[in-house]
C-alpha cells in the first residue's frame, strides 16, 4: 500500500510540474535584469541575511530573472465553463498539488513509525485538500 501512495504521489508531483512549465509557457511574465545595480541589490540582501552592512560601493554585476503566473479560481471556473482548452495546464497543477499533498500524506502515514505525528499530518494535509476543493466549488 506505501508503494502505491509513493507511486500515485510521484505521478502527481510530475502533474504538478507539468502543469506549472504550460502555465509559464502560456500565461507567464518574465522579467531580466542585468548590471551593477541588480549585483549591489543581491549583495546588499545577502549581507543584510549576515547582518554585516555594506560600506564600500558594489563594483561588480549581477543577473537577476523572475517569472509569474496569476490565475484564480474564479478563472479557472470560468475556463471549465467556456471549455476552452486553456483550462487544462490549471487543472493539471492544481490536481498535482492537491494530489501531491494527499498522496505524500499517506504515504508518510503508513510509513512513520509515531501514528500520531502521521495522523496529525493527515489530517493538515485533508484538511489543506477540502479547503482548496470548497475554494473552487465557491468561486464566482
């Protein structure tokens, strides 16, 4: 029984994946920068994680690339309804990530020794699943 919830939440996490590289592919923004400015923004977060402050002026150069993808339940929903094909990269994110968080949670049930521990995660982990499944059945 591990072996199968191991296997479903492995098949979710590639889901998830997929469904994550089409939406960037079709929905996402990308940002690049590059320079001197974006290596003393780099440099100054990590010394200010250090708690050391940077005295001296930043001479080098950094790269920094950011990528987003916004969608709501409430699109999704709408792309379900309209069924336009666009509906399908959402879907199959959210269904990895639902699936991931349920089949990872029984699989590390039935393989944590301390039950408690592993119900309590259950639990979270349903819980997290019944939240998300109500947020899209309520979206507008």
């Amino acid at each position: 029984m591990l072996y199968l919830f191991l296997a479903l939440a492995i098949m979710s996490a590639l889901d998830l994946v997929g469904g994550v590289i089409w939406l960037f592919a079709l929905k996402g923004r990308w940002r690049r920068r590059s320079g001197p400015e974006v290596g003393a923004e780099i440099m100054a977060g990590q010394m200010e994680e250090e708690g050391v402050s940077l005295g001296q002026a930043f001479r080098g150069q950094g790269v920094s690339a950011e990528g987003e993808v916004e969608l709501s339940f409430a699109e999704i929903k709408q792309m379900l309804k309209a069924r336009r094909p666009a509906a399908i990269p959402a879907l199959l994110a959210l269904s990895g990530l639902l699936g991931l968080a349920l089949f990872g949670a029984l699989a590390l049930w039935l393989a944590i020794e301390d039950r408690l521990v592993g119900t309590l995660i259950l639990i979270v982990m349903v819980y997290g699943v019944i939240r998300a499944v109500i947020g899209l059945v309520r979206a507008q």
